[in-house]
C-alpha cells in the first residue's frame, strides 16, 4: 500500500511542521522516506523534500543541477545513516546548494573517516586510505546474488577470469 503525501496548503502550515531545535535546526515532524528526509506533498513548492522547499520557500527557485545541502550536517555532530537528524532540518539558514559531485564528495569524506559504518559495523581501510564495511558488503553481495541470474553471470565472469590466467 502506498503512503499518502501530507498535502500542504500555504506557508504558514508548512513551518507549522517544523520543530526547532536548541542547536538551531528546525526539524520535520511529517512523513520521512527510508533514508531519513522529509516527504511532502509538491502541491506547495512543486518538490517532495522539505529541505528543498523551506530554500525555495526563502530564497526562490533552485536553479538546475543544484543540491540543497545541510551545513549543519557535520562530522562531529552526524550519526549519518537513516537516522540522521540532520537530513530533516528545514531551516533555511542551515541550507545551502552545491552541485552533485561536490555534495557527493563531501558526504564521501564525512564518512569515510569514521570507524564504524551507520549500523555500527566496524570498518576496514584499503590500501588506497578508502574505508568500507565488510559486514555490510557481505550482506548487499548475498542480497545481489540472490536474484535470478546474478549468481550464473558471478560463475561466468569467474570462469572467463580463470581462462585468462
């Protein structure tokens, strides 16, 4: 079954569902998706994300090839994962735009310097300063091979690799 989206009228109940903070965020209280972020109806802004809507609702439209980025999304005060509560933070003063690869970037360096994964899995470092979970590799190769006709192309790219060798 299908969630409905909250369908928000104007914008005074738009802020109505923000909660703030005493670190200055203002915090969603409606719908969030798997990942931790805000969901909505577009009928306001013309977006589902809140944190798009609170910058489009002070500053205008986002121009094209931008994300909205939460500064107070840091390393120190992130447990990052779906539980973040950084992503639900509306407050315009905490929202910035980069664009895709810079923002990619930057949440590729806030996590790779952590010891733990976000379930708490302790990470390992490749020889090249990358780190990863093997915990969770593990799982996500056994989910993958799982599925109809990835585990005979995993065997056909082992046999093709034997053969070179």
């Amino acid at each position: 079954m299908a969630r409905r989206m909250i369908r928000i009228s104007d914008e005074a109940a738009f802020w109505a569902l923000g909660e703030p903070q005493p670190n200055g965020c203002i915090l969603w209280t409606g719908r969030t998706d798997d990942r931790g972020y805000g969901r909505m109806g577009p009928g306001l802004t013309g977006v589902v994300h809140p944190h798009r809507s609170a910058l489009i609702l002070t500053h205008g439209p986002i121009p094209a090839g931008l994300d909205v980025e939460h500064s107070c999304h840091t390393r120190s005060r992130c447990t990052l994962g779906d539980r973040c509560p950084h992503r639900r933070c509306i407050n315009p003063d905490h929202l910035g735009l980069l664009t895709r690869s810079a923002n990619c970037a930057l949440q590729h360096r806030m996590t790779t310097g952590k010891p733990t994964c976000p379930k708490g899995h302790e990470k390992r470092t490749l020889p090249n300063g990358d780190r990863y979970c093997p915990t969770c590799t593990s799982a996500a190769t056994k989910v993958w091979l799982a599925k109809d006709g990835n585990r005979e192309k995993q065997n056909a790219m082992r046999m093709k690799r034997h053969k070179a060798a």
